[in-house]
C-alpha cells in the first residue's frame, strides 16, 4: 500500500526540479499525478512516464488556472491534493526596482498562488484535500534585493492561515513549505559560485545543503492523510538556517569577487 493509494495529485511546475521530484514521489506512493505547466510538451513528457496528465496552465491568469483545474477533474474525477512550485526570482534592490520587474514576480508568487488555492478549494469543496503552496527561507530572513520575491511570499504564508480558517469547513487542508537554498534549474548560477554555497552551508545549523528530495519528502507528508491534522502552517526546510541571518550582501559581494579572482588564476596564467 502507498501511502497515496487512489489519490488525484496536481503538481504545479512539475515538469523540473522540486515539483518533478514531488511527481515522481506521488506517482511512487500510488497517486495519478496530473503534471501542470505552461510548457505542454514538458508536462507531457513526465506525465506519460508516470502515467498521468498533462495540461497547460499559467497561475498567473485566472480563466486559465480555472480551465487547467476543470481538465483535471473531467480527466481523473476529482482532486485530491494540490501542489503549487510556480515561481522565478529576479533579485533586484527597491531603489532598482520598475513595474516591469516588480509585477511578473508579484504576479506569480502571489497573486498566481491565490488562483491556484482558489482553484484546488473549489475543485475539492465537496471532498476535501490538501493544498501546499511553496515559500521561501528569504520570507523569514531578510536579503538584500528580495523585495519583490520575498514580500510576495511572505503575503502567501499569510495567506495561507486566511485559507487555512476558510477552507477548513469542507475538510480542506492549506499549508505552505519554505525551502532554504537547494539547487535547482532556478538556483544553478548561485551554486556555480562554491564560495557562497560553502558561506550558506557554514551558516546552516546541519552543517549541509538540503536537496530537492528533502523538499518532495516534506510535501508527501503534508499531502498525506499522516498531516491530516495540520493546516495553515508554513513548514520552514532549511536545516534550522531560518534561525540564523543571511550572508549580508557586502559578504556575498566579496566572496562573489573571491570567486572571480580564483577562476582568473594566477597573475601571468
């Protein structure tokens, strides 16, 4: 027995990194997984191997978000549980900030994020389910050039308790996870930088980097009938470094050009 045996599970960007891993854990532990994204052709591709579904959708646009959820239940019947990794981070100071980059993040993390709990709320209104959204250690630790990112998630962990007290009638279920850094197609340029990541994990009370599979362990468990008792929580993942400050920009810019020096060499090389 799975411990998601008979379960309809979205997965929002599950076509890549934590929401492929997240998919493939489902469909390991018995769920059909109906793969979301706006790249059909990528969705398809993980949903075939797992013997689930693909659809277009983009969180960001309300019609859209509703026609991907109503595909879902014509394909499958219902939705069991809901899984939202939907998000990009174009990290710029506020004094920087324009419309142009502050909206597509807002968009996203936030109000994408609310159509998405819309969305799976009414889906599951009449059997209830589990919804997880995914925040982020910057909405807990301030850093520099978050704003935009940062702020949007810390909006959604709040919004996760205002879903939390209204969704919970119809035995619905919505919590949020916060990884720390892990890399993933998003985060692959910070991790080419070895002396950041070794700052980050130096500053991480478990003395190490955490892995996409530590975020897809913490999401099954928050889907599975194991949480049934929790909801409008945020889950922080991130090897206690939510106790700890962030590297503070001045260091990230000196170990940023550290790091530079060293890939130059050698004076003459």
């Amino acid at each position: 027995m799975g411990r998601l045996d008979d379960k309809i599970a979205v997965v929002v960007g599950g076509a890549s990194g934590f929401g492929l891993a997240t998919a493939e854990r489902f469909g390991a532990e018995g769920a059909t997984v109906a793969i979301l994204g706006r790249r059909l052709d990528a969705a398809t591709e993980v949903a075939e191997r797992l013997g689930g579904t693909a659809h277009v959708c983009d969180v960001t646009d309300h019609a859209k978000m509703n026609a991907a959820t109503d595909a879902v239940v014509a394909a499958h019947g219902r939705i069991d549980i809901g899984v939202n990794y939907a998000g990009f981070e174009q990290s710029t100071p506020i004094k920087e900030l324009t419309p142009e980059v502050w909206q597509p993040m807002v968009d996203v993390q936030l109000t994408g994020a609310v159509w998405f709990i819309q969305a799976m709320g009414r889906a599951m209104a009449d059997g209830g389910g589990s919804i997880v959204s995914t925040s982020s250690l910057t909405a807990a630790n301030p850093s520099v050039g978050q704003a935009a990112y940062a702020g949007s998630k810390a909006g959604l962990e709040y919004i996760t308790r205002i879903a939390a007290l209204e969704y919970g009638p119809d035995d619905i279920r919505v919590n949020c996870v916060a990884p720390h850094l892990i890399e993933t197609p998003m985060t692959s340029r910070i991790f080419e930088m070895d002396l950041i990541i070794e700052a980050v994990r130096l500053q991480t009370p478990l003395g190490r980097m955490g892995s996409i599979d530590d975020i897809a362990n913490t999401v099954l468990f928050l889907a599975s009938d194991e949480a049934a008792y929790i909801t409008g929580q945020t889950l922080y993942v991130d090897g206690g470094a939510s106790t700890q400050k962030l590297p503070a920009a001045s260091e990230l810019g000196m170990l940023a050009a550290l790091q530079a020096a060293r890939a130059e060499g050698p004076a003459g090389d």
